[in-house]
C-alpha cells in the first residue's frame, strides 16, 4: 500500500509521487489543450520525457492538433499513444448512422462520442493504476469537487490524479508564458475549448466557454430522449442505438466530463 501525497502538495509533487509511485502504469492523458500541455511540461522536466502520453484518437481531430503533437514529440522526447476506437465499432456505427451521425441528434453524437472517446478510454484504463488529468474546478461543469488525488471507481478503483485541480486559468496561462510552453493555435482564433474538428468552433465576445461545443443543439437536446415501452421499460435512444452498434449493455456514462 502507498501513501498519499499532502493535501497541500504541489503539482509538481503531486506528479512526481505518481510517477515514483506507479511507474509505467501511471499514464497522462491529454487532448493537448492548454492544462494538458503544463502537466506534459511538468512530466518532462521530472522524468526527463520518459513518461507515458495517450491522447484519444477519434479520427476527427483538428489538423492543427496533429500538427501540435508533433511540436510535443520533437521538444520533449515524449512518445504519444494514438487510442483509436475499435475499428468494428467504429465501422458498424458509421454504416447504420453514417459519418455525420452527430447532427441528426443529441443521442447520435452520444454514440459517436461513445465509441470514439468514452470506450476507447475505458480500454486504455484498464491496462492502468493510475492516470493523470487536466481538470481543474474552476473549469465548472461538474469539476468544482475535483480532488487532486482520487479513487476513480467509475474506472475499477485506479488512481486519478488532477495536479492542476486547485489552478485558476490565470495560473495555467502565466505558466504557459514562463516557460515558453508550447500552445494550440487555435487558442488565438477564438476557441477556448478544442475538441473534435467538425463539433468545435470559435465564440463570439461574452459567448460561455462551451458554447463552442455542439452548438447545433438545443439546452433541451443536451440530453437524450426518453421514451417508456408498452411494457413500462424506461429507455434513453442513446441505449437503443448502442445495442444497434452492439449488443452489449451501456453503462451509465458522465458525458460532460469526458467532453
Ligand atoms: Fe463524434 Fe463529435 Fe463526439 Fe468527436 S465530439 S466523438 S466527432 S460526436
């Protein structure tokens, strides 16, 4: 058994004890957004860039942040894990709802999302005791209770770890410029969320953050459809396309913090 690090510890400390502390089954997690890319900086400077990275691949990313792991791979040695969905998933999904699924409805970009993002990363974790995140509470969304080191039960009890979670976005910017991190270009164009190429886009002034995200839909299309069967069976249309793709049961899933 571990000890945990201080409540009080650093980022700094909070990365080194998961790295000592786990070795190669501890993994950082990035979508190279700009906390991603303090914590791979972090990771670099402690471990000299032997570090495992993995990013989920889902085939629809902006060019630029192709282009952006490549700037990572060349500056800091590190080597970036491509997680790509399941290529008969994927290809199931594709050919019964086409590949612009997610404009037809919310619950369409559920499954996409399902199979490109959330199930890719369910495999990936499990081969892991520990993963580190860029999540911070002053993100929102869901995260105001994030701890910076935690027991991920959604994930079969690994460690989660978040050393950014007590960071403001001032923090994370001051940093970037500190120590000439590098950044997603998109960032100066207006995004101030990078996600998937064809369901992300820039704000306008005084638009939310995530007012980028799926914007084709409705405060009441964010969730899926509800439908109740003759025989009083409670059904989302999320869970019935699913079993469309695959017949296997869906587990209930938290969207918004794998967005
Ligand atoms: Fe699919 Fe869009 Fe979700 Fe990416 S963000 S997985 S393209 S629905």
């Amino acid at each position: 058994m571990f000890s945990w690090p201080a409540r009080d510890a650093s980022a700094e400390e909070v990365l080194r004890w998961g790295v000592s502390e786990f070795g190669d089954r501890l993994a950082i997690t990035t979508s190279f957004q700009a906390t991603g890319m303090v914590i791979l900086d972090m990771a670099a400077c402690i471990t000299g860039g032997d570090v495992q990275v993995f990013t989920l691949d889902t085939g629809r990313l902006h060019e630029q942040t192709y282009e952006l792991i490549e700037r990572v791979r060349r500056r800091y040695g590190i080597v970036v894990e491509m997680v790509t969905p399941d290529h008969r998933e994927l290809s199931s999904m594709l050919r019964l709802h086409g590949p612009m699924l997610f404009k037809d409805a919310a619950s369409k970009r559920k499954l996409c999302c399902e199979i490109r993002k959330v199930r890719p990363l369910e495999r990936k974790l499990a081969s892991l005791d520990a993963w580190v995140t860029g999540l911070r509470r002053s993100q929102g969304g869901g995260r105001n209770e994030v701890d910076t080191v935690s027991l991920d039960e959604e994930h079969g009890g690994i460690m989660k770890l978040a050393p950014l979670a007590h960071w403001t976005e001032k923090r994370v910017w001051d940093y970037i410029r500190r120590n000439d991190v590098p950044v997603h270009p998109l960032y100066s164009k207006g995004y101030p969320s990078i996600g998937c190429e064809p369901c992300t886009r820039a704000v306008k002034p005084g638009e939310p953050p995530r007012a980028g995200r799926w914007w084709w839909e409705g405060d009441d299309d964010k969730e899926c459809g509800i439908h109740v069967s003759p025989s009083g069976e409670v059904r989302r249309d999320f869970d019935v396309l699913l079993e469309e793709v695959l017949p296997t049961p869906p587990r209930p899933v938290d969207f918004e913090s794998k967005a």
